[in-house]
C-alpha cells in the first residue's frame, strides 16, 4: 500500500477516497470524491465496478478482522472519517484526517473483487537459494517472554516442543493449518530501529537470506525438517501492543510465514532452509 497525502482539511468524501487510493495504490485524483449522496454511494460503487471491484458493508466491525485491510468509519467531534484498518485482531494502519486516536470506531465496509477467481494473487516464485535458521524462540504461553534455544524438537502437526503453539496457550488458536510454526527474516527486524525482539515479533523461528513470501503453498526442508509454508504471517494490532510503538505498517507483507510441520525432527541454529525440488 501506498499511503496518500493530502494538503488542506480532510472531510469524510475525501478521506475516503485517500483510503481508495491508498489501498489500490493510486493517486488521490483519480478516485472520485462523491458528496452529493449518502457514501460509499451508487458513483463510487459504479467507478469501482469499472475495475472488477465492489464495496462491502461490514456488519459488525467490533469483531471484523482478518489479513488484510479494509476501511473503518471513525467518529470524533461529531465528525465521520474513514482509516485503513489492518489485521486480526485489526489496528489503524493509514488515517488521512489524524483522529484515530479519539475516534470510535462505528462501522466500516471492503473493498471485494466481484470475480474472485480473476483477482487471486499471482504466486511468489520460489526463493533459488536457501537460508538459514538465525534463532529459534519458544515461548510457554501467550504474552510469556521467548526463550532462546540452540534446537527445538519439531513435533508433526503441532509445532515446537516447549512452545505455546503445542501447548495450545497463545493468543490464537492451535490446530488450524498454518498454527505449528512461524518463521521472520532477520533483514526484516533488523530494517526496524531499534531492531525488532523476538518478545516483539513473537516467530519462532528467524531466517537469514532466504525470502519467506516465496515459501507460500511450497513443501521447504528446515534442516531434516520436512514442513510446508502455508500463508503469509501478516500482523495485527497485538504486535503494535507487545512493541508499544507502531511497527504494523512497516510489516504488511513482511511478517513472516505460517507453516505446517509435517515430518517429527529436530530444528537447529544454523540449519539450512531450502525448498523441496
């Protein structure tokens, strides 16, 4: 995303048409502001169809959160603005009017491709080199500090023995596929100042020159681990709780990997990562 600046007061067309551009990542001006009927309105969503896309009512944007953004209408001062929420749990990730953090949060709506199918992303291609492990963390239970160990026993399905993930105690749930293991680049912490902790960006696993994007939907070895990448490790607002600073922009897209173990072994630093032919 492309945040969009805007020069002179921002009212609620226009801050909603900066949060349209920001998240197709265009210029303000080629979004239509529309004030003359009750917004997202029938223009907007007629512009929108023009692209394949469509604007979608939110029903209860309390507990609406998912990887990925959408937009939120803030009140404050009796005044309706829009922001680019991010995340589940979701946080502000762009506000164009600056009343984020006095504003309450009362609705909010997304944008949807009106074919799916035509919209899917294309795939990464898959990292040529291999990587390896920098550090491997666990933690007991949600919120508790990581530790840092030399190897980890890797348990198929579950996750690393002594972690929260097996033990089903961390904030999200154990189980689902993409719940056993988590991975980050060390170059993207490192991008951070001061550098991200691992009691910051709560992986268990760090990686050092290897592209975790490309590992989505691809079998990977973490030494004699066998694994799968399953989705990207996009963050949420509890990373911006643990930092308490705000980090979450700087890693949409660079949050790191979910992945599936799919093989019992043991993780060691220094072992190699690297895509199965």
């Amino acid at each position: 995303m492309r945040e969009i600046s805007i020069n002179g007061p921002v009212d609620e067309a226009t801050s909603l048409a900066a949060c349209i551009a920001t998240l197709l990542e265009l210029p303000l001006d080629a979004v239509p502001i529309v004030r003359d009927e009750p917004l997202p309105g029938r223009s907007l969503a007629r512009w929108l169809g023009g692209l394949g896309m469509g604007i979608v009512p939110i029903a209860d944007v309390a507990s609406f959160g998912w990887a990925g953004p959408f937009i939120g209408w803030l009140v404050a001062d009796g005044q309706r603005r829009a922001v680019v929420m991010y995340g589940s749990p979701a946080g502000f990730l762009f506000d164009p009017s600056g009343i984020g953090d006095r504003g309450t949060l009362t609705g909010g709506c997304m944008l949807a491709a009106l074919d799916i199918a035509l919209a899917r992303p294309p795939r990464v291609e898959a990292p040529v080199a291999g990587g390896s492990v920098d550090s491997i963390w666990l933690a007991p239970s949600a919120g508790a500090p990581a530790r840092a160990v030399s190897e980890a026993r890797a348990l198929a399905g579950r996750g690393l023995d002594g972690d929260r993930h097996v033990a089903g105690t961390g904030t999200f749930p154990s189980g689902p596929r993409g719940s056993a293991l988590t991975l980050i680049e060390a170059e993207v912490c490192e991008s951070f100042e001061p550098p991200l902790s691992a009691d910051v960006h709560r992986r268990n696993i760090v990686t050092r020159g290897v592209e975790l994007n490309g590992l989505v939907d691809r079998e990977l070895l973490i030494g004699e681990v066998r694994c799968r990448g399953v989705s990207k490790c996009e963050p949420c607002i509890v990373i911006e709780r643990y930092a308490k600073r705000k980090i979450m922009r700087g890693l949409v897209h660079r949050g790191g990997l979910r992945a599936d173990i799919l093989g019992d072994g043991v993780i060691r630093v220094g072992d190699r990562v690297r895509v199965v032919d």
